[in-house]
C-alpha cells in the first residue's frame, strides 16, 4: 500500500450508497477499505471503481475457491479492477494456488501496474474453532490445520496469508521473510464478539506479527466511526 496504515475497514454494508458514505467518512485516516460477498453481490465492480476513484486502496475479498483455470480467470479479473489484495481459500489446494499467483502476475504485468496484487491464502475462517472443523470431517486442530494450509500456500508461491488473531505467532515464527499476514477478528475488551471466536485486540495483534487488520463492526457499527478508527490507529502508536 502506498503509505502504510495498517487498518483495512470491512464494508460489509448492502449498498453501495451505504459503502461510498462511510468511505467518504473514514478514507482519510485508515489504510484501506474491504469489498466482501455481500458488497459485491448487491453493488458488483462499479462499488470497487468508486473507491478507487476516491484514491482509496482496495481489499477484494471473495475468496475463490474453483478449479484452477475459473480461480485463474477471477483473479485475473480483480487484477484488473485495480484492487491492491484479494483472496482464495488455500483448501483449493496446490495447482489452484498456483494458478491465482500466476494470474496475477501476468495480468498486473500486462495492465501496467507498479504492484502485483497480494493473492491472499485464507485457511480456517475466523468462526471457526476446532469443534466445528471435525463437523465438517477435519480431524485436526485449528492450529494444526492452519499450518498444514499455510505450508501448501507457500509452497504454491503466495506473499499473504489471512489468518485469525491467535494463529499469528506461530505463523509468523514459520513464514518465509516479507510474508504478509492480514488478520479480521479484531475487537476491543468493549465490543461484541458477534461470529468471531478467535479475536485479539489491535494493538495485540501488530504486536504478533500482523501486517494489516481488517476492522468491520467495531468501526463501522460505532456511533462516530471515523472517531473509532482514529481511536483504533491512535492505539497503535
């Protein structure tokens, strides 16, 4: 990102009206806005080019997760809707890895951008805990399995993982040098945990080894959210 501010605010709105008002509000003290499945779904790319048109870096975050030539494809199309990150699940395994960091960096290359996007590996959603991973037939740990993902995820060539608060250590301590780590789950002692079982405060989780952190509710839901963000950023200094 051009100049380094580690919070990336989750507009997770169902409008774009809704998005681009509190992009207005918040884009001169956070580092980045987060376009999720619901934004994309009721506003589609035009909400994406109307945050790039306020100079604002975007985090498009539709985890694809396809046979590799679909992934390749969608990621190529985010590539060139000017986005700065974006994501895929790294249980779409090697070859689609692969693929969606291929993609990108062709298609940034022949875009003319300075930046290949971030292609971020996304390993056990944040609402997840270990319980309801052996739900779904994962016999592992969450931490046992975010290591497993992670370790295919470099193997595939990716610079950035997403990653819950508590896995940020151990990642950290393992990733190869420059890895990006981005970490949704963020709360304060005072917010809700709403479906977030695996959360850290901000100061808390740059002290772990985040890069980046991706802030919905407790900026978004707040009665002054450019007041809380500036309260979350003040509390990193």
């Amino acid at each position: 990102m051009a100049s380094y501010n580690p919070i990336i605010v989750a507009l997770d709105v169902p409008t774009g009206e809704q998005a681009m008002a509190l992009a207005r509000q918040l884009a001169p003290v956070v580092g980045a806005f987060k376009v999720g499945s619901e934004l994309f779904t009721a506003a589609g790319p035009e909400v994406v080019r109307q945050l790039r048109g306020l100079g604002a870096q975007v985090f498009l975050d539709l985890k694809f997760h396809d046979i590799p030539n679909t992934v390749a494809r969608a990621v190529a199309a985010a590539v060139r809707l000017e986005v700065s990150m974006l994501t895929i699940h790294t249980s779409g395994g090697l070859a689609m890895m692969k693929a969606a960091e291929e993609a990108a960096r062709q298609t940034a290359l022949q875009a003319g951008q300075d930046r290949v996007p971030l292609v971020l590996g996304v390993t056990v959603l944040t609402s997840m805990d270990t319980q309801e991973l052996a739900r779904v037939g994962v016999g592992q740990s969450v931490g046992h399995q975010v290591e497993r993902l992670a370790s295919l995820a470099w193997e595939a060539g990716l610079r950035g993982l997403v990653c819950s608060p508590l896995e940020l250590t151990m990642l950290r301590s393992m990733a190869p040098r420059g890895f990006q780590l981005v970490t949704p789950g963020i709360r304060g002692p005072e917010d809700a945990l709403g479906d977030q079982k695996r959360v850290l405060s901000a100061r808390e989780a740059m002290e772990a080894g985040a890069n980046y952190l991706v802030i919905g509710r407790p900026i978004c839901a707040a009665p002054d959210p450019r007041a809380a963000a500036e309260k979350i950023l003040a509390s990193l200094n």
